[in-house]
C-alpha cells in the first residue's frame, strides 16, 4: 500500500511512474517583523531582487526558439508584472506600515494579487494567477540568494509549486516523465506544456510540496487525478500493466485520429479543437481536430497596453491560415471590466462574474470592441472564421452586434481594405436567460455554442471555486440536461448547428448524453480529440438517443451516472478507464 495518496486537476492524461524530482526545493518561511530603521532597506532589497529577474528574463526571452515565440509575450507580460505597481509598490508600502521583511510582503501581497485573479469566473483568466505566482517565486529566490533548480534530464516527475513559460525555458525536457503542481488550472501553462509533450500531468494537487521530497518515488495517474506517494509492488505492478495497456489505446487512437468520427450507425458528428492560446496551435495537425469550435482572445489582452488592431489581424489571421479550409470560431473578448480597465481608474464590482463581462463589457467600450471586430473582419477575408459572443442574455445584444459589424463593412469597404463582407455569427449559450429565450437567439444567430462550464455555475447557482458547494456542480442534474435538450431542439427548429465546447464534452458521461440529444459537434483541448473520435466511433447514435431519453425523464443524478456507466461499460467496456470524466467525484456534504 503507497505511504499517502495525493488528488488533483488531471490536465493530461496517462500515468508515469518515476521519482520526484523537486524544481524549487524546500520554501523556507520567512516571516520576520522588523525595525523601522529597516524598513527602507527591506524595500530597496526588495526592488533590487526586481530588477535582477527583469534581468534574468530578459536573458531567457531572448533564448526562446522561433517555434514557441508565443512564449516570448507570456515571459515579457511577466516582465512587465514585476514592475507592476500593484505588486511592487504593494509590497514595499507594506514593508513600511506593517513593519514585517521583505519576503513576507512579498508573499502576502502574492497572496492577495492571486486571490484576486481566482475569484474571476472565466478559467482562462482565473489561471492568469498562475504569472504572479511566477513572478512571486522569482522574486522570493533572488531575495533569499537562491535560484531556480535546474533538473539535470534525468527520467523524473517534475514536481513544482508551479510552472511559467520561463521556467519552461531553462528546464530540461528531455526525461521528463509527469509533472506534478501545487498550482494551476486547466488552461494553466502546465496544462498546454503537458499536454504538448504527451505526458500525464495534475495541477492543483493538494499537499504536494509538504508531502514530496526529492528521489521520492511516485505514481502519477493523470487519469484518476491521483499521485501514489512510495507505492508498494502491487501497486507498481498494478499501475505498470495499465500504464502499457493505455499507452497502446492512446497510440491506437492517434494513428486513427483523422478517421471522421462516425458512429456505428453512420451518425457523424464533428470533433473540434479548444484552443486557449496560440501556442497551441502545433498540437493541431496530429490531433484530427475537425477545425477550431472556440478561440480565446483574451490573451491578447493580458500584456499591459491594449492590443492595436494591426497586432489582432496579424494574430487572428495566422491561425485562419493555419486552420484553412476548416474553420476557426474566434470568440470575441470575454475578460471583464476588473480586468480590462486595470490601467485606468479599475471599476470595482463587488462580484465580477456577474458584472461588467463578456458582451456586457465590449458594448460598453465600444473602441476596444469595434478594434477587434475589425481585425476580425480583415483575418475573415479568406472565408473560415466565424464569430462567437459570450456571456449573451437576450436578442438585443446579438442584434447591437450585428449593426456594429455592418457599420464596420462599410468603414473597410471606404478604407479599401480586403476583409469579410460579413461573418457566420453565433453565441455562447452560457445563461439561464438565453436559455430560456434560446428559440428567439436561434432566430437571429448562425449557430449556438454551449458553453457548459459556466452555464452549471449559473444554473446551479453556485461558485465553482468555493469547495463549501462544489458537490452541487452535477452536469447530470435535471436542470442541466434539460436546459442542454432545450437549447439543442431550439436550434435544430431553426436549422442552425450547435456545439459544446465546455468540460462536459471532453468527459464520457457527458460526450455520450450530448451525442443521444443531437449535438452536432464537440470540442476540447487538442490533446483529447483523438480519444473522443475514437470513442465516438464505438458508440450508436440509437443508443445514445435511448440513454439521453432515460436520463432526461430521471430525477435522481445518482441513478442517471449508474445508466450512463453501464451503458458506457457494454460499448466501451474496459476502454472507459482510459477517458478521464469529473462526473464520479462529486458527493454530498
């Protein structure tokens, strides 16, 4: 029996079995109250540290290779990060009032910067916590007269408190088998590192920097979301005989990769790509993706000053080529105004995830809005991008859309730039209120995007990232599947195609439900499409129509997962333990 079990975020999957092999080493607290004749020094040792990552960054940035050139603009965001006001200036004013050393303001400062960021609703953003963080640790090694560990390439788990596309830099890939963060989220660097390599990795996971020590020997399942600490040898041999049996099926499921995905019956359906930055567009080609289903913008944003419509175009007209002739669905800005107008005077909303985001946002400042659309417009002259609008919750806002993208036809056409004349258009449903007016958005839209995640949230009422209720977040709840069928009908009355391109559609349980309510096409991180595809073609659409009819009449969520297990297991069989699914882990208080 291993000596502990560790959970966490399964980002990538697979299993490793390897040793630890620790990034950071072993975090000293150092929590000491001082003088008010140290202050200033505290403060000046503090700005000096600054400096000297600025410096080191600079160094790695000019290391990065042409093929990941994305990650130049990550390490220079983090540049201008440490020079930020609101993490230095913070800092060093806490320094002089609270009287405590420079690390220790540092780390509370840290702190509070990332809590900050975790309390917003879009994931992309919430793991942007995840660059303080980095720049946090930087800062805390050059204080303590430390640098990063450098892992020599021998075969090991990485194991860190987290991990930046610097870091990335000055690691030594090679050997690397997993890697393990106390930090991080599903669209965290770690996340798309991971899977870009292959190789299984957990984000999140609970106690790891107490519990590891270097040389420790681990299992890693990054399809169970769990880390064996010193495993015994039936566990070894247990964990072996699986690792090889899914390295087989993974392999299997990437030589057929770009078989359309067609189930048994002749129903097929496409299976698209989630893409959260543009570094992820390599892993495109061997994944079968069937085109882009959803785009994030908002990195683009996240540098400091607002991107000009010159850097857009050039940005989302690279990914148009790369995709060409599928189609990429870019899905307009979706940070809000706690973000977006940190620069000026920040508005201060007491819950931004119902605030001033999304759609709500860009129609409120519409010269941010309107730069986008223009790039957008010019990146679709080519004829394979599409619009998606988040955060929609009525008629209104689509059409407010629709005049502003007629009004920028005709400033194009005047300019004589070549750009789209118009764009297929469609929206995130992701609202219970455009859900309940879905037939009369289905009337005016091109196509609807479920976006899952948040739609959960909202219907469930809850906040996804307080654990206090985190058992209520069930895709299987009546109000879920019922909401899910009525969008689904709603645009299939109207003749217009509707996707999911939330969590559920990467999970068995909810691939399946959403294949028997019509779906026309899912999408997920490149890394998954392969096995979805796959495991699409071992299903019937009857079937599936037969088990969403069963679960959409239950009321019992324990009883609908049961119906869709044992569905799953007599066409699947012992396949299903090689998909990853969040659907068996919730339980009441």
């Amino acid at each position: 029996m291993a000596r502990a079990v560790l959970f966490g975020i399964p980002v990538s999957p697979g299993i490793a079995i390897g040793v630890i092999r620790l990034m950071h080493g072993v975090r000293l607290a150092d929590e000491r109250h001082i003088g008010p004749r140290e202050a200033a020094a505290e403060a000046q040792a503090l700005c000096d540290a600054a400096a000297g990552v600025r410096a080191d960054l600079q160094k790695t940035m000019r290391n990065v290779p042409e093929d990941l050139a994305e990650y130049r603009e990550v390490i220079a965001a983090q540049m201008e990060l440490v020079r930020d006001p609101k993490l230095l200036d913070s800092a060093c004013a806490r320094i002089r009032k609270e009287l405590i050393c420079a690390p220790w303001a540092l780390d509370r400062t840290v702190e509070d910067l990332c809590n900050f960021f975790r309390g917003m609703d879009d994931p992309y953003l919430r793991d942007r916590a995840q660059d303080i963080r980095a720049v946090g640790l930087r800062l805390r090694e050059r204080l303590a007269g430390t640098r990063h560990r450098r892992n020599s390439g021998a075969p090991g788990v990485l194991a860190a408190e987290d991990l930046s596309p610097a870091d990335v830099m000055e690691l030594n890939l090679q050997g690397v088998l997993a890697i393990l963060t106390a930090e991080g989220g599903p669209t965290s660097h770690t996340a798309i590192l991971s899977r870009s390599l292959h190789i299984p990795a957990l984000v999140g996971v609970t106690g790891l920097l107490n519990a590891v020590r270097d040389e420790d020997q681990v299992i890693v399942d990054g399809l169970g979301g769990c880390v064996l600490l010193a495993p015994d040898q039936k566990d070894l041999a247990g964990y072996t005989s699986r690792r090889d049996k899914y390295t087989a099926w993974e392999s299997q499921t990437r030589l057929t990769a770009h078989w359309p995905a067609e189930m048994c019956d002749g129903v097929r359906v496409a299976v698209q790509a989630n893409l959260e930055s543009p570094e992820e567009l390599a892993d495109l080609p061997e994944s079968g993706a069937d085109g882009v289903g959803l785009y994030r913008t908002e990195f683009s944003y996240l540098k400091g000053n607002l991107p000009t419509e010159a850097e857009l175009m050039r940005e989302y007209g690279a990914v148009a080529e790369k995709i060409a002739p599928q189609r990429v669905v870019f899905r307009t800005l979706d940070a809000g105004a706690d973000k977006m107008l940190r620069a000026q005077a920040a508005l201060k909303e007491p819950n931004p995830a119902l605030g001033l985001r999304g759609i709500r946002f860009c129609l409120r400042h519409q010269g941010i809005f309107r730069t986008q659309l223009r790039a957008l417009l010019r990146a679709g002259a080519n004829g394979n991008v599409a619009l998606m609008l988040p955060m929609i919750s009525g008629l209104s806002e689509v059409q407010s859309v629709r005049r502003i993208l007629q009004e920028l036809h005709q400033e194009l056409c005047a300019q004589a730039l070549p750009h789209a004349p118009s764009l297929p258009l469609g929206v995130m449903v992701e609202t219970p209120a455009a859900v309940l007016v879905c037939d009369a958005l289905a009337r005016e839209c091109d196509f609807f995007s479920i976006g899952t995640n948040d739609l959960i949230h909202y219907l469930m009422a809850i906040d996804r990232n307080n654990r206090h209720v985190g058992y209520l977040h069930e895709p299987l709840h009546p109000a879920v599947v019922r909401s899910l069928k009525r969008v689904i009908d709603a645009a299939h009355r109207e003749g217009i195609g509707v996707s999911v391109c939330g969590e559920l559609a990467s999970d068995p349980y909810g691939l399946a439900l959403l294949l028997g309510m019509g779906v026309d096409a899912v999408s997920a991180a490149p890394r998954f499409v392969p096995g979805m595809k796959h495991m699409i073609r071992r299903l019937n659409a009857a079937t599936c129509m037969d088990l969403a009819h069963s679960v959409l009449l239950s009321t019992d969520v324990a009883a609908s997962k049961r119906m869709v297990r044992e569905k799953l297991h007599q066409s699947l069989g012992p396949e299903l333990a090689f998909h990853t699914t969040s659907l068996l882990t919730h339980s009441q208080p």
